[in-house]
C-alpha cells in the first residue's frame, strides 16, 4: 500500500512541477511583445516632429509679416498728412524761418516747394491751392518796392506802417501782390489775373494785413490831411 502511493506522489510532483515551468515559460515569453511596443511608439512619433516645428515657423514668421505691413501704412499716412497741410517740408522750413515777417506760417505750409532762383537770396515757393510766390533779401529791392507801392497811380497800398507796406500794383490785367519788410530788407510777391482774382481780397484771405482795414483807411486820411 506504501509502496502504491509513492509513486502516485512521484508522479503528481512531477505534474506539478511541469505545470509550473510551463507557467515560467508563458511568463518569460509575454515581455517580448511588449518589448517591441517603444518601436512602435517612436515610429508614430516621428513623423508629427516636423509637422509640428512648420507650424510653428509658419506661426513665427506671420507676424513679422504683419508688423511690416503695418509699419509701411504707418509711413505712407505720415507722408500724405504732411503733403495735405499737416505740416511743413524740410526745404520750405528754411525759408520761412527767414521770411516769417511777411506772411502767417498758414501760407508757407501750403507751399509744397521752395526753390533758389537765378536772383541772389531770392526763393520761388508754390503750392497746387495757393500758387506760386517769391521772396526776395535785398534791402535794395525793398526800398525800390516800397517806393513803387506808394507812388505809382497803379499801385494801391493797402497797409504801411513805415516798416510793413502791403498792396498790389497792376500791369495790364495782372496783378502783383506785394508785401515789404523795409528793417529787415524782405519782399513778397505774387503775380494774379485780375480777371480772376481780386488782390486785395486774396490779401485779406492770406492773412497779409497785420492791422484792421478800417486803422489803415484812418492812417492815409490823416496823411492825406496833413499833407
């Protein structure tokens, strides 16, 4: 009877331990696949890295593209504010900070150009809404303008306090606007149709007149009187 159930203990040892060394073999063989699963990930990896670095130099470079775009316009607007009045050009400055005695700063930021003549310390200015003036720096020129302002039957003054003559002379159907500084030596003139423009209300619309009309009708009769 012993001897009958010794090896029936044999042989359910050695099932036993067949059954487990099976168990380690599936156990031991299982890591494998899951070995070959990094593979698999780095291979789905790689291909979104370079979709992902365009779209962030697609990103990168939009706004640069924008800020150009809104620099260009930034310029463009200070321009054709300059060009519409909103200030002064650089070669008119010059000249109106040497002949500011003649005229309001209004009238020189009209101009668009200012150019030396062939007459030395002479400038021709021009603007598309005001026209073309010059401006002459002799104290010689002034003294013969004053004196054609004030002594010629064709000529009318419309404003002289000895130092400043405003008027206009006329030739024909043209009218010459004139304005004089006698201190400092300066003139300012304009060549109109009459036809087309009355001097002295274009005088009065540029400014050109430091004293009321009325001061500078009183002036001349009191002239006239003592005379």
């Amino acid at each position: 009877m012993s001897s009958t159930r010794l090896p029936r203990l044999a042989v359910a040892a050695a099932t036993l331990l067949l059954s487990t060394g099976l168990v380690a073999c599936g156990t031991g063989e299982e890591p494998a696949p899951g070995g070959e699963t990094p593979s698999a990930t780095e291979t789905t990896t790689s291909p979104t890295t370079p979709a992902t670095n365009t779209t962030a130099t697609t990103d990168t470079s939009a706004p640069t593209s924008t800020t150009s775009a809104t620099d260009t316009a930034a310029e463009e607007t200070t321009t054709s504010a300059d060009k519409n009045g909103g200030g002064m050009s650089p070669e008119v400055e010059p000249v109106y900070e040497e002949f500011s005695s003649l005229a309001p700063r209004a009238v020189f930021e009209q101009f668009e150009t200012c150019n030396p003549t062939g007459i030395e310390k002479s400038f021709e200015c021009s603007g598309p809404e005001i026209g073309q003036f010059q401006f002459f720096s002799s104290s010689a020129k002034a003294a013969s303008t004053t004196q054609l302002l004030t002594e010629l039957r064709s000529s009318r003054v419309v404003e002289d306090t000895g130092r400043r003559v405003v008027g206009w002379s006329t030739l024909g159907t043209t009218a010459v606007i004139t304005v004089v500084d006698n201190e400092e030596g300066l003139v300012m003139q304009q060549m109109v149709s009459s036809d087309q423009v009355d001097p002295e209300e274009q005088i009065h619309d540029l400014g050109l007149v430091t004293q009321p009309t009325e001061d500078a009708d009183a002036s001349e009769t009191t002239t006239e009187t003592a005379e």
